[in-house]
C-alpha cells in the first residue's frame, strides 16, 4: 500500500471547521450531508421509539392521541425530508458521482455548499417546531386541517420543508448539468456506471417534482396565514386539489427515495459476483422509466377520496406499470448473480437483504394499487408495512450497503468485517420481525395513526416493538464500528473489492480533485478484465 | 464533454431584429386585449392562449435566444412543457370527470 | 489533458477544462431553474383552471373588476423591459461597456414601473374591498352564494400575481448585483455569462406574465363594455 502519512488528500489538505464549512470540495460536503442526515435519523428514530412503546399496549398509556399524532408527524418529516431524500443522493451521489464519471468536481461547487446550507436551514426550523411542540397534521398536511384547525407548529414545519426542497432542487440540477457536461473523455452515457444512471434519473425527479410541492406549501402557507380561500371547502374551494399537488410530488418522491438505492445494488451486485451486469442498458433505461411513470400514477393515493371513479380506474391501471421497470432491475441483479464468483461481503449481504425486501415492498404495492384491495387496506397497517418495506428496507438497506462498500474509499480504512457482517443479520431480522406483523396487522384492519387499538392486536404488535429494539441495535452497531475504524481499522488500498469504478482506480481517500491526471476511459463499466488481480484481496 | 456542442452562443442577432420582436409583442398585447372584448364564446379563451404562446414563443426564441441553443437546451424546455401537460392533465382526469361514473354514497 | 488543475480565473473556474464548458454548463443550468420554475408555477396553473372550471361565470364577473387597460400597459412596460435585458446580453456579447450598464440600468427602471403600476392595483384592491378571507369581502354583481366563488378567484389572483411580483424583486436585485459588477468593468465579450444567464430569468418571468394577463385580466370582457 501507499504511505499515507505523506501523501496529500481531500481529507488533509486543510484543517480547521472553516475548512469545512467552506469547502468547496463535492468530498466534504457529501460528508457534512452524512452528519447532518445521521442527526436527523436518530431524531426519527427516537419519535419511532416512543411510537412502538405507546403500541406496546392496547390502552393509549404511554401518551396522549394528541402527543401520538405529533410523534408520527414527526418520525415521519424527520425521516423523509431529512434524512430518506438526502440521504443516498446526498451523502454518496455527492461524493461519487463526479468521481465515477472522471470529473474534478460538481458543475457548480458553490450551489452544491449552498445546498447543504439550505438543508441545515430548513431543518432548524423544523427542529424548532418539533422542540417547540410539534405538528400534528401527518406529514401529508391534509388540507382543510392544517389550513384552519389544527393548533401545532404548521408554518414553521412546512418553511423547513419548503426550505430543504430547494436544496433536493439544486443538488438535482447540480447533478444533472454535470453528467450532461462534466464527464471524462471516453465515458459515454452508456459506459456510466448504473449508480450515476440511477441518479440522474432521481435529479430528473428532484427538479420536476419538487416545485410542485414548494407551491403547495406556499399556497398552504398563505391559507393559512393570509386566510386566502384556494383549498378551503368553506368557500366552494375543494381539498381534493391539495392531495393531487401534494402527491403529484410525494409519489415521485418514494421514487426520489429509492431510485438511487437501486444504484447502489447494481454496483455492489456486479462487484461481488464478479460480473458485468446483466442487461447494462435495461437497468440504466428502467431508472429513467421508473423516474417518467412515477409521475403518472399519484392519484392512487386518492382512491378514497372524492376523487372520481374514472379518475380512480386510470390512476389504477397506470400504477402497475411502475411494475415493469422495478421487475426488469430485480429480475437483471437475479441473473447477474448466476454463475458468478459470488462472495459474501457485508455490502452484498445488505444487496440480498435489500433484493427481497423491496420485491416484498414491491409487490404489496401492487395490492394497493388495485382498487377493490385498497379500499379494504386504506390506512391499515398494511400500508405502513408497504411503504416500510420499499423504504426502510429498501432505501436504508441500500445506504448501508452503500457505505459499508465505499467507506475504505471515503476514510482510507476498512471497517471490521465480523461486527459488520453480525449489524447486517441483525438488521435483517430486526427489520422483518418489526414489520411483518405489521401486514397482517393491517389486513385484520388495525387502522394506522390511532394511539390504542383492541386487544386482539396486542401480540402482534409487541412482535413488532420487540423487532424495533433488535433493529434499533442493528443501526447503532456500524455508528460504533465506523467510528472506531477511523482510527483502528485496517488501511485500505485503492481498490480493496476489485472493483471497477473510476472512483477505485483513484487513491484511498482520493486527492483533492479526485485524480492525479484525468482519466481516459476506454471500457465498458464493469469489465473486470481491466482490474489487476493483485489488488484483489476479497475474504 | 462528450455531448457534442452543436452551436455555441458565438451568434449576435442584430438589433434591428430584437426592436421588430418587441414591436410584434406590443402589438399582440393591444390585440388581445382588444378581442377580449368581442364575444367569440369558448373561442375567446382560445384566442386569449394562442396569442399568449405565440408571445411565448417569439421571447424564447429571440429574446433567451433558444434557436441559436443547444438540442439539449430545446430538449429541456420541450420536457419541462410536456411535465406541465402531465400535471394539467392528469389532474384535469379527476376534475373533468367526476360524474362520468356514479358511486354509492357520495 | 496534460495539465489536469489549473489556476481558477472567472471564465475558468478549477472544474471545467475549457471556458466554452463553462458557459455551456452554467445556461444549462439556468434553463433547468426555468423548468423547475414552470412546475412553481404550474401548480397554481392547475388549480386556476380548475376553479375556472368550477365556476365559470363568477370568474368571468370578478375578472371584469379588474382595470384591463391598466393591464395591458403593465405588459408592455413588461416587454420593453425584456427589450432593453436582451440589449445588454447583446451589450454583453459586443463587449461594450458602457452599453451593458445603461441598458441594465434602463431594464430596472422598466421593472420598477411594472412592480409600482402593480402595487397601484393591489392597493384599488384593498380599497374596493376584494381581499379573500377578510370580513368586508364583497365583488358587486354577485348573489351573497357565490362572494365564497369570487374569493376564490381572488386568492388565485393574488397568490399568482404576488409569486410573480416577487420573482420580479428577486430579478431586480439580480440587476443591481449586475449593474454593480459591469460598473467596475468585470464583463467583456470573453465573459458575459451572467448577464446572459441572468436574461434567461428576467425573460422567464417576463413569459410567466404574458400569461397571467390574459387569463386574469381577460376572461369574457363583453360581459361589461
């Protein structure tokens, strides 16, 4: 290996907190996203404890329905808004993108600082609320509740999430102008790996969807304030037409959420079978009809609404194309594993557990996309056990498999195998025994969002607060080991799995502006015959 | 880089032909103001928006320059328009449409 | 390729390899603010034309309430703004210094005008009593059952011609910060970028107007001529 002490790196060549918050560098501020996503998912988590501990019982007795509805409006804004949407786009697009594609940085460094900054903006205030009382709106912020009755901290939650669109907007625009206009000579579209693909399906998303939701919120916002009449049923205004704004984006924003995981999949896939992805250019086109025909689809989210019944039979039929694309990644990463030299890594094991959850997510979507179904399922519990499997199990499977595979390519050091490979098992089994129950909660009709339920539902629902506890110590296990390798694991070369990456052919961590010299691609991702086999030291 | 950058903005259009765009553009204000005073029924609205799109068009394409852009640049805008006929029609599927089915109770 | 970093100048920053890489990626991104900006706009668009939809007639009366004439003087003023912005882009492209400042400086005042004819028309507003949500709310002409309707229309009406206002403010700082640069002379025909990006966005809300005008100033005039 290298010696590192004397070599100079993104992470050495300046000192300071005004280096950090400053910088310049898509590195860094992919790291200042990584704090700030993590703050804000142990607030979530926090909320979803005390949610799991109140159901616990059948008698509302930890809290009060009033205080339980803040707590699910919380997890639910903390987890989405900042941390699910950031997260992976963020963290590691931010850090890898312009590296996979060979460029120095993103286009536009300074909007990409100005990002992070409007994220930490609009998360204060949303901290502010949460601290100063909460909302108890649900995080869809039903209009006319929100609009006219309800008491918590509406205004402030919904600038917070007004503010952080505008960082998803810019970081999307960000990404896009740079894989049109930033790539290395001989990278081609179709020599991107499918990990840059999958984002820049998920910035198309990002800049088409979100306006949509900051004009909701600002016609929301001046309802409110200004008591001007847009949705207000009062006044012959219709509800209806806030669901349909708010979910032309909020649909797509499930999309935004784990599209790039599916990115992270494909690249750990192929690197720990050891083989080209199967059916390079029909994964990299399904992220793009992924990201088209989510925006086709939300008004399946308003099947019990007045909503009209043609309207109902179109949003229906359409949903179950998002099928198609979501079957073509699940089906190509099943064929790329076949005859392949597998190996059993802790970003594969999380790969494999991210594969049958989210065909698990997958499919009870498609329960409820048919309409008949969904009326009996409306806001069950299976719903609650749809949308975790696609996001916890999928999103945050992905990003663990995500930073487990490229942390020696962030910090230079390998994180202990054994501990990581016990935090995957645990998650796993963590994750199902939560929220299993939780579909067969929701078909025998335990409703979502009441604090107390009858007491047939009790067993179930302690199988699930007993899976919460063994997930809650699956995620705190990398916390603990990450940290720890900082300092005590073992220092990585530049290319640990024998990947293929541009990123793995540049230092551990990289330079300043990732390459010693630009590189001249002149192979199709993930052709292995271009990886040295010294360099692989797999097992 | 790789996107080929079919015609950079070397272009300068004279003035001549930026002062006919804005004399075109005064005109078609007083025009549609002055039809909306006529009664044509629904043809009123469609007068109205054609005349807008029209003035859309001579901005976009004189004044942001857009025919001398990059494909990629008229890519972007034909996709952001058709985003927007997503979200109008979509929409337009539910409110348009409400009696077309009868369902109990409501 | 030799030189893989290089010292960042204005039209070169350490990113790009070549000055024409940079423009190129800095239109482009401008042109998909634009984009983002149609669907800000859109949502309110949607739900215009739904309500137009819903009540037809109560829109037609209160959009006679408005000063027409006023209207379509605000929209030229509006143009010739857009007139005198491209002037200084093509200012810009030619070089000429002292061309790119007074017509920014002409652009600003054009844009002025637009934002104090429309603080005028706010203000009739007020006086006439047709602000949404307020007690005092009456448009004359309508049935007490249909002033909720008329509300409506004028809630719309101020969301979109105040989102619209204030992107016009955002605009007229954007030409402050430009007029202050072109006087210290950082433009030349080498780098004119930011006038040319920053024209993409006055256009921009000029285009959104040219919309607004006739479907709230213009629904059935005949009705009171």
């Amino acid at each position: 290996m290298q010696l590192t002490a004397e070599r100079e790196h993104y992470l050495n060549a300046s000192y300071g907190l005004k280096s950090w918050l400053l910088t310049k560098d898509h590195k860094r501020i992919g790291l200042l996203y990584l704090f700030t996503i993590t703050l804000f998912f142990f607030i979530g988590g926090a909320f979803a404890t005390l949610i799991r501990l109140e159901l616990l019982t059948p008698q509302g007795d930890l809290v009060s329905d009033d205080v339980y509805n803040r707590l699910f409006t919380m997890h639910a804004i903390a987890m989405i808004f900042f941390f699910m949407i950031p997260s992976i786009p963020a963290v590691l697009g931010n850090f890898f993108l312009p590296i996979m594609i060979g460029a120095r940085d993103l286009a536009f460094p300074r909007i990409n600082l100005l990002s992070w900054y409007l994220l930490v903006a609009g998360g204060a205030f949303a901290l502010f609320a949460m601290i100063a009382g909460g909302v108890d709106t649900g995080w869809t912020f039903y209009t006319p509740y929100s609009t006219t009755y309800a008491n918590g901290w509406v205004i402030a939650t919904a600038l917070g999430i007004f503010i952080a669109g505008f960082s998803s907007i810019l970081t999307g625009l960000n990404f896009i102008v740079t894989v049109h206009r930033m790539r290395a000579p001989g990278m081609t579209w179709f020599r991107m790996p499918l990990f840059v693909w999958a984002n820049y399906a998920t910035s198309l998303i990002q800049i088409l969807g979100t306006p949509v939701l900051a004009v909701t919120i600002v016609l929301l916002f001046v309802e409110r304030v200004f008591h001007l009449g847009i949705f207000d049923p009062a006044r012959g205004g219709d509800p209806v037409l806030f669901q349909h704004l708010f979910w032309f984006y909020s649909h797509p924003a499930v999309y935004i959420m784990v599209l790039p995981g599916m990115g992270v999949i494909s690249e750990v896939i192929s690197t720990f079978s050891r083989k080209p992805v199967f059916g390079y250019a029909f994964v990299a086109f399904s992220s793009v009809a992924i990201a088209v025909l989510g925006f086709l689809v939300w008004g399946h989210h308003l099947f019990v609404s007045t909503q009209s019944a043609f309207a109902g039979l179109v949003f229906s039929f359409l949903s179950y194309f998002v099928a198609i694309p979501s079957a073509i990644k699940v089906f190509n990463w099943t064929a790329t594993l076949y005859k392949g030299s597998i190996s059993f890594e802790t970003p594969m094991l999380y790969a494999f557990g991210f594969i049958g959850l989210f065909t698990i997510g997958g499919l009870t979507g498609l329960f409820l996309a048919a309409l008949g179904i969904d009326i009996h399922v409306t806001d069950t519990y299976f719903v609650v056990a749809h949308f975790h499997y696609v996001m916890v199990g999928g999103t945050i499977m992905a990003f663990l498999a995500g930073m487990h595979f490229w942390w020696p390519k962030i910090t230079g050091r390998m994180y202990p195998e054994g501990w990581a490979k016990l935090s995957a098992l645990i998650v796993f089994v963590g994750f199902n025994l939560t929220f299993f129950p939780q579909f067969i909660l929701g078909y025998m009709g335990m409703p979502r969002r009441y604090h107390a339920y009858p007491p047939e539902f009790q067993v179930l629902n302690v199988l699930s607060t007993a899976g919460a506890s063994v997930l809650a110590i699956g995620y705190l296990m990398p916390m603990v080991y990450f940290t720890w390798s900082l300092k005590y694991g073992k220092v990585a070369g530049a290319n640990p799995w024998g990947a293929t990456g541009l990123e793995w052919k540049t230092a551990s961590p990289p330079p300043v502006h990732n390459f010693d010299e630009t590189p001249i691609v002149t192979h199709d991702a993930y052709d292995y015959s271009t990886v040295h086999g010294e360099e692989i030291q797999v097992g | 880089m790789q996107d080929e950058i079919d015609s950079p903005q070397h272009h300068v259009d004279s003035a001549g032909t930026y002062v006919a765009v804005l004399v075109t553009l005064l005109f078609l204000t007083i025009l549609t103001t002055a039809v909306a005073y006529v009664d044509l029924g629904y043809f009123s609205t469609v007068i109205a928006l054609g005349i807008a799109c029209t003035k859309m068009l001579l901005v976009a394409l004189f004044f942001m320059h857009i025919r001398h852009s990059t494909k990629l640049t008229k890519l972007v805008v034909v996709g952001g328009l058709l985003w927007l006929a997503i979200l109008l029609l979509l929409t337009l599927t539910d409110f348009a449409t409400r009696t077309w089915i009868g369902v109990p109770g409501r | 390729m030799a030189d893989h970093s290089h010292t960042e100048t204005l039209d070169l920053r350490v990113q790009f390899d070549t000055a024409e890489q940079q423009k190129d990626c800095s239109t482009l991104g401008m042109w998909i603010f634009l984009i983002t900006e149609v669907m800000f706009f859109g949502g309110m668009f949607a739900a215009y034309t739904i309500y137009r939809q819903f009540y037809p007639e109560v829109f037609a009366i209160a959009s006679t309430s408005l000063n027409a004439k006023i209207g379509a003087f605000n929209t030229c003023v509006l143009l010739l703004s857009s007139f005198t912005m491209v002037m200084a882009v093509r200012a810009g492209q030619l070089g000429k210094q002292k061309a790119i400042v007074g017509w920014l400086i002409l652009t600003l005042i054009f844009g002025g005008a637009f934002l104090g004819v429309k603080g005028i028309e706010w203000h009739e507003k007020f006086v006439e009593h047709h602000i949404p949500g307020q007690a005092e709310f009456h448009l004359e002409g309508l049935p007490q059952s249909e002033q909720g309707h008329a509300q409506i229309f004028f809630s719309l009406y101020f969301s979109m011609t105040g989102l619209h206002a204030l992107h016009m403010v955002v605009g007229a700082g954007m030409l402050i910060w430009l007029l202050l640069e072109a006087r210290k002379g950082t433009f030349s025909a080498k780098y004119y970028t930011p006038i040319d990006v920053g024209g993409l966005y006055w256009h921009f809300v000029d285009i959104i107007w040219i919309f607004l005008f006739p479907l709230l100033y213009l629904i059935d005039r005949h009705l009171k001529v």
